[in-house]
C-alpha cells in the first residue's frame, strides 16, 4: 500500500446517517505535554491537507502535567483537535472511550509519541477506504521499518509476548505498535464488549475482531521507537501478564468460518 491513491468521491457523503466526520484519530494520553505537541502538530497538519474531514481528539486520563492544556492551546491556533477527559484508568479504556464516542465514519488511535509517522494515516485510509473494517499498523509485516529499536530488554519481553499472544491475536504480526484504524460502526460493537484497560488491549481488540469475523488488515510501517515510554517494564509488565492470563481465561469465542480475510 505504499502508492498514493484518490480516495472514492462518495467520502462523507450518501450515508443513511451522514457521520459527522470522515475520520477521527483518538491519542490517548497520559502525562504527555513533553511529547504531546510535536504529535498533534504533524497530525493535524496532515489531516488538514486530506480530501476529507478528519480531526483528533485526545483522550486524557487526569494527566498531573499540562496535557490538557497543551491540546487546548493547539486547538486554539486552529488545529482540528478537542480533548475528552477518561475516569477509567488505563490506555485501553482511554482508547475505547475514544471510539465508543465517536461520530466518524472511520476511527482509530496513534500513540502520543508518534512513533508511527502521520503519513502512515494515508496507508491506514486507503485500506479503510478498500471496505477493512480493522486495519492494523505492523513493525513486522514484509517492508516494514524500524529506525530505531527498543531496548533489549523491551525487545526481549515483546518476543515472549508475541509468543504468548499468538493463540489470541492470530495470524497479526505486531499486536502492540499503537497505530490500529476502524470502520467505526464495526469498531463500536466490539469496543463494547472489551474487558482489558491497560496495554494488553490491543490484543483483546484482535482477538475480538477475529471472533465477529471483522475483515483486518496489516500495512507495514516505518517506526522509531522514542524516548519517554509511559511503560514500566516491571510494573507494567507484571500487570499486563495478569490481564493476558486473564484473557486466556474469558477468551472470545471466533465463530467458525470467519476468520479475518486480509491474513
Ligand atoms: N489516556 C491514557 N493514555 C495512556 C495511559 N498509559 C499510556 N497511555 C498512552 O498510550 C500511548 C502509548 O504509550 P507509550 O508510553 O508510548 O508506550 P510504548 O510505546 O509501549 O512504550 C501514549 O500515547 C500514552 O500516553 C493511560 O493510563 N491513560
Ligand atoms: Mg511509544
């Protein structure tokens, strides 16, 4: 998917109900005003020059640094962004709040450091656009890039996770790079039956995607890991190998016959 293509004319237009944007990108955000900017600048920059209406709205979990403030003061120079507060604690909550609230015809969430660039939103788009319902950003799939790596011992912990996750997520080479996209209205019913808050989430979106038979999709991206990771890995790491047994444990059951089209 890497040449540049026109999207189809009908964007925005002929729903029954007409959404009332193209696209929404959730940031969830969780003490981010050292990373949040820079994030939100090429965003919406981006967002701006696309043939559609597409915004961003961050999705603060009471943030004790300037997150929210950071987003207002963008927001206020005319970059298309608003903020929505979250009392669920947790990175998976933030980001279903982000799509079980949404109003656009497509939604998905970018991490605050931009680790995955906004030109990937272009890719991620003209998948949307080809009828995927999940469409899921991959370090890992053929022509992916990674510019600069996590630390070994992140490395480490990711391949054990993958090995651990594979059963769940199926046939998805990278459950965890931050960049997944969906046809709201597919994305909705799913985002409401979600248990994990925390970082194992995108896994439980997989696995749930698979079980309603949703079509997914994985596109390569070019990835720089940054600096100034929210995950701690002992703290973060324990709590996400209890919320992965636990998933095991409620495992959503994938209807025979409906496995996702794309892998
Ligand atoms: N709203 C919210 N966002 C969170 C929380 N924890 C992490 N995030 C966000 O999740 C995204 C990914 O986090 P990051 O620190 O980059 O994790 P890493 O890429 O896995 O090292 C960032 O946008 C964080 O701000 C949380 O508790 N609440
Ligand atoms: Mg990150």
């Amino acid at each position: 998917m890497k040449e540049s293509r026109s999207l189809s004319p009908a964007l925005g237009a002929g729903h029954v109900s007409a959404p009332a944007l193209d696209m929404e990108i959730i940031i969830p955000a969780y003490n981010e005003e050292h990373r949040l900017e820079a994030t939100l600048r090429a965003l919406g920059c981006h967002v701006q020059q696309l043939p559609l209406r597409a915004a961003l709205r961050v999705i603060d979990n009471g943030s004790c640094d300037r997150t929210a403030e950071c987003a207002d003061r963008l927001a206020a120079e005319g970059l298309p962004v608003t903020v929505t507060g979250c009392a669920p604690r947790g990175k998976g909550a933030a980001v279903a709040r982000g799509i079980l609230t949404s109003r656009a015809r497509w939604s998905g969430f970018c991490d605050a450091d931009l680790a995955t660039p906004a030109t990937a939103i272009d890719d991620a788009l003209a998948l949307l656009d080809d009828g995927w319902q999940v469409v899921v950003a991959s370090r890992r799939c053929p022509e992916a890039r990674v510019m600069t790596r996590q630390s070994v011992p992140r490395r480490l912990g990711g391949h054990a996770f993958r090995l651990l996750t594979r059963p769940l997520a199926g046939p998805v080479t990278d459950t965890q790079c931050g960049f997944k996209f969906f046809t709201t209205a597919a994305a909705q019913p799913l985002f409401r039956q979600m248990v994990s808050t925390g970082f194992i989430f995108d896994v439980e979106v997989l696995a749930r995607a698979r079980a309603l038979g949703l079509s997914t999709v994985e596109f390569p991206v070019v990835w720089d890991d940054r600096q100034g990771s929210t995950f701690r890995l002992v703290s973060d790491g324990c709590r996400t190998t209890r919320d992965l047994w636990q998933l095991y444990r409620g495992q959503p059951h994938r209807r025979p016959g409906h496995d996702s089209g794309g892998m």
